[in-house]
C-alpha cells in the first residue's frame, strides 16, 4: 500500500499510468483495464495532478519507470482531489509567480532534491562538530547588544525599551568558548539590509563556531577543513539530486584543503590589475570577489581587511595595526563570500576604544567586556552562511530556493 499525490497521468484507454510522489522519492503505478475492478478503473478517470491517493498492489523494479519502480496496481482510493486548476502546470512560470506559489513549487523534484541537500548539509554539521568535541549552545534570538553594523530589526520588549532580532549569534558564542573551550552556535539570524542581490534574505541561518586558544590562522584551517568536509559529504550521499539539478560533480571534487589565501592589500592590488576601483580600505564588493576568485578552482581566504571596513570585535592586527585579523572565505565560481571570520580582540582597552569609535552604547556591552576583565584568553570564531553554502554546492544562482520560505526586501508571505 502506498499514500501519495499524483504528479502525471497518461492513459491509452486500455492500460494507464499515474506517477505518484509520497515525499521520499516517486514511482510509477500502472493501471491495467482488463485487471482491476470497473470502479477502480473508473477512479482513475478522475484523477488530476496532486490528488493525494491510497494505493495497492505489487512493487516491481522497472528501470525505464520513473523512480525505477512500478507498482501494478489491485485497488485505488481518493482521499483528497484535486481541483484541475492546480497553479503550478508543466510550462515556464515567473519567478514572483513560484514564490506567491511556493506551498506548491517545494513539491517539484528540483526543490526536493535542493531540500535534500540542505538536510544533508544541516546533519553534516552537527555530525561534524559533535566527533570533534564540540558544545552546541543555542543563544538567543532577542538581545539588546549588536554584533553587526548591518541594519536591525528591533521589537519593543516590556519595559526594557527596544530588543534587536538577532543579526550573529557570536558574542553569546566567545562567553560559552570561555566556559566551555569549542562550541558552535546554529540558529536564524536576521538582517535588515535593504538589498535585492542573490546573495540576500532578511532571515538566514548560520553557523558559528568559537574556539578558545585558537589564532586567525588556527581559525582559517578549521574553516577549510569544515567546508571541504561538507562538500565531499554531498558528493558522497546526495548523487542522485546533484544530476537532478544538473550539477557539475567535478568543480566539488577540488574542494579539498589547503585553500588559497590572499592577505587584503595583495587581493586589492589583483582587482586593481583586472579594472576594479577599487582602493586600499575599501571593502570588497561582489564584483571584487568574483574577480578574486576567477583565477582558482577552490575557495580563496582574503585576510587581514583594514579595521575600518569591519566589526569592532576583530582583533588589531600587531604587525600593521591598520588591520585586524580577520578573513572571508570565498567560494568559486562567482558564489561569493561563505564564511566571515575573525581573531577575536581580547584587549579590554582596544575593545573599548572600538565600542566608542563605533558609537555602540557601552551598557549594553557590559557582560562582553566582562569576558575580557575576568580571565580573557585568545580565541577565534566564524560565522557560515548556510544558504550561501547550500546554494553554491547545488548550483544554485539565487538563495531564495534554498530555504523552504524566503524572506526577502519584499516578501513576507507565504
């Protein structure tokens, strides 16, 4: 007995078949006149497409079926019809028109296996971090202190003025690294950044590893090593959904440690080079980065950024204090930047200095410099864009189809 929705039909009037799909994968089931009872065969003249039904009968391998398995089917039962003007038919629609429908586009085989991957992602992670020793801590969506000079979604909260949704959750993250060496935090975060890019949504999640005792560069090798495991995990498990989407397997085969690094001054001097500009304390835009990374087939670390154009947490880089320690990590093939990371200033003094240069309201960061008063230590941490990195590993141009409901400038439904 099989329960599922039909997805197509096609009859020649004595012999029919339905494809079904019970959210594991699909089959095909097939409908023999002379072999199935009058009303059953009558059932069938009545189905559409997303009718979920019930279904017996044998299960055989077919390798021409769609699926591989056939289902000779004994008896059929409707348990919900569907209405012929289902929104989502077997021809080109618009992009608005897919996400007004996305309760419906999710069914589709593509966003399935796009789906797939993600979990296969998300479970990678945690199976990652959890063989290697690390805490999950979960910190909180509502806070009053900012991590980000990206804009905030703020809420009032009580009689305590206003709550800020999350945009990291890393400073939560270096109180735990000290309390309990390497954690990881994994959680939505939320931007307020009015942007339209493909790289983009107002609600992401992310991943955020802090580990005490670790310097910038004991935190770019946990990055390489994170990223390539990831990626050989997919290509290892999820085959079958990156030839549904069509993805070339061989640029994820490279993704393998070390990964290429460009300190800040020598990558602007390469964007310089190639017509960008682009100019010494700048940040580096999206077109920068796809610059950068034409010239290697495998993610490409950028370290070491001015301190001006990053957060005030970072550490002050010794040798040119100019800088901080810090890197983005950029993926290939124009996908941009995946990971930001950073040493983390464990100066009280120089953070301070920050928090003013910042205009951050001290009282709110009170327990943050507490960290630094009681015992402070060196420690470093990241933070991965898990859509960023999904949609890269799938091929995917745009990351509003690697979250199953994006939210985006525009679009808060459904």
């Amino acid at each position: 007995m099989i329960r599922a929705w039909v997805t197509h039909l096609r009859s020649s009037g004595k012999i029919a078949f339905a494809v079904l799909r019970d959210g594991t994968g699909i089959c095909q089931s097939v409908f023999v006149k002379s072999q199935v009872p009058a009303e059953v065969w009558a059932r069938f003249a009545e189905l559409t497409t997303e009718t979920s039904v019930e279904i017996t009968g044998e299960a055989r391998a077919e390798p021409r079926a769609p699926g591989g398995v056939e289902v000779g089917v004994t008896d059929l039962t409707v348990i919900g019809p569907s209405p012929s003007d289902y929104p989502i038919q077997p021809k080109e629609h618009g992009i608005d028109f897919l996400l007004d429908n996305r309760h419906f586009w999710l069914r589709s085989a593509r966003q399935r296996a796009i789906a797939v991957i993600r979990n296969e992602v998300e479970q990678g992670i945690h199976d990652y971090f959890y063989e290697r020793g690390f805490l999950r801590v979960d910190t909180p969506i509502l806070t009053a202190a900012i991590g980000e000079r990206s804009g905030l979604f703020a809420t009032e909260y009580f009689e305590e003025g206003n709550a800020y949704l999350a945009q990291t959750g890393q400073l939560y993250g270096e109180a735990a690294a000290a309390a309990f060496g390497k954690i990881y935090t994994f959680g939505p975060t939320f931007r307020a950044e009015k942007s339209k890019t493909r790289r983009h949504l107002t609600e992401f999640w992310m991943i955020e590893p802090e580990v005490a005792w670790n310097d910038s560069n004991d935190n770019m090798r946990l990055q390489e090593d994170f990223v390539s495991y990831l990626v050989q995990r997919v290509l290892e498990r999820r085959t079958t959904e990156l030839a549904e989407l069509e993805r070339d397997v061989e640029k994820l085969r490279n993704i393998v440690p070390p990964f290429p690094r460009l300190n800040y001054t020598d990558a602007v001097a390469l964007v310089q080079r190639k017509g960008s500009d682009t100019k010494w304390g700048d940040d580096l835009g999206a077109e920068d980065e796809a610059l950068i990374v034409a010239d290697y087939d495998k993610p490409v670390f950028v370290f070491n950024y001015p301190k001006e154009a990053k957060a005030f947490y970072m550490k002050e880089n010794p040798d040119d204090p100019r800088t901080v320690l810090c890197d983005d990590l950029l993926a290939p093939e124009g996908y941009g930047e995946i990971i930001g990371g950073s040493q983390r200033e464990d100066d009280y003094d120089k953070l301070v200095a920050r928090l003013a240069e910042e205009g951050l309201q001290r009282d709110a960061y009170e327990w943050y410099l507490d960290l630094r008063r009681y015992g402070t230590f060196t420690h470093a941490g990241f933070g991965l864009g898990l859509e960023r990195t999904v949609a890269w590993i799938c091929g995917i141009q745009h990351v509003r189809e690697v979250i199953a409901f994006p939210r985006l400038m525009h679009r808060l439904t459904p």
